[in-house]
C-alpha cells in the first residue's frame, strides 16, 4: 500500500485510493477532466469524424471498429452520454472519450488529451 498523504484531523495515513485530487491532471498539467468534458459535449461530431459509416442506436453509436479487420456493426458501442466506449468482440474498453481518442489513434493517453484539447480548442491546463 502506497501512502501519498496523512489524514490532517487524526494524522492518521491515508492509501493511495482514499486521496482523490479535485480535478484529475498528469504530472504534465494536463486537465483531464476538462478536455473530457469538453469533449462529450462534442462526441456525436467526433464520433462521425472518427467512426464514418456508424450509427446511432439509443444512447449508443455502434460502428465498425478501425483496429482490426470488423466486418459487421454491432461489437463496437460509445455511450454518447458517459463516453464509456467498449468493443465486445476484443474486450477492448474505456471509460472517457479521452480514453476512445487513444485506442482510436494508438496513442498513450496524455497524447491523445493533449491532440484533443488542441482540436476542441480547449486549454489543456
């Protein structure tokens, strides 16, 4: 178990998971929490940009997955609402649409925010 902090009214130690920062940013100042916002509120536009051919179906667009060799639609959904994005067929899933630009791209995370923010014209920081 990790300890980041103490608790400051007992000075009892506190794990790592029990310490959670108001806003989630890398070590290189990015907000992710910003870009990710700014992003659902953009997501069906992005998701016809990255996924041309998909559909919506309810709260979800289904489209064929580019990563691998999809044929049918159907294995590949994004929640429009949360971003949270999964492709059943693989197991390959994610929570944010920060997350769905970098298995999209093949790009770590903090690369794909910071393409993201650029894109959205958000401040990344």
């Amino acid at each position: 178990m990790r300890i980041v902090r103490t608790q400051p009214s007992t000075g009892r130690l506190l794990p790592a998971k029990a310490f959670r920062h108001p806003r989630r940013q890398s070590r290189l100042g990015l907000d992710f929490e910003r870009i990710n916002r700014a992003a659902l509120s953009a997501l069906p536009a992005l998701l016809t940009r990255w996924l041309p051919g998909g559909r919506r179906e309810g709260g979800e667009y289904v489209a064929l997955n580019p990563t691998r060799d999809d044929r049918h639609l159907g294995s590949f959904r994004i929640n429009v609402v949360t971003g949270r994005w999964a492709d059943f067929a693989t197991g390959d899933r994610g929570g944010d649409v920060i997350s769905l630009a970098a298995y999209l791209a093949g790009l770590g995370q903090t690369e794909a925010a910071r393409r993201l923010a650029d894109m959205l014209g958000v401040p990344p920081w």
